[in-house]
C-alpha cells in the first residue's frame, strides 16, 4: 500500500487500533489476491505449455528422416 493510501485510511479511523485493524484486514485481502494471481500465472504457464506440447503433436512426422537415422542410433548397441 502507498504511503497517500495509508494515511486517507487513516484519517477516516476513529483511533489507531481501529487503522490497525483495518490494515490488518487489508493485508488478508491483500495476500488472498497476490495468492490467486500466481495461480492464475502458473495456470498460464500450464496451458502454454500444453498448447506447445499438442502443436508439436500435430506436426507432420518426418518419417523418411526419422527412418534414415534408425541405423545410426541402433549399430551403436
């Protein structure tokens, strides 16, 4: 919270138990919205990845490529 915010918060408290109070109640609410926006960021993350992951998926498979290297990757064994 700006330091403008606390003090017209204060002014409108009829003692500084009651701003204390208040700002406690602020700091909740506070926490709780800080809270769901890294939910909803890693909720983001977690569909961009997905999208990325099924894009790939739909890609065409390079087939003559993948069976071109097929010997290379086996005669090492």
């Amino acid at each position: 919270m700006t330091p403008e915010l606390l003090s017209k918060l204060r002014s409108t408290c009829r003692d500084e138990a009651a701003f204390e109070q208040l700002q406690a109640i602020w700091s909740d609410e506070f926490q709780a919205l800080e809270q769901e926006i890294h939910q909803a960021h890693f909720q983001m993350e977690r569909q961009q990845t997905l999208f990325r992951l099924i894009t790939r998926l739909r890609e065409p498979l390079e087939l003559e490529a993948i069976l071109q290297r097929l010997p290379l990757k086996f005669g090492n064994f």
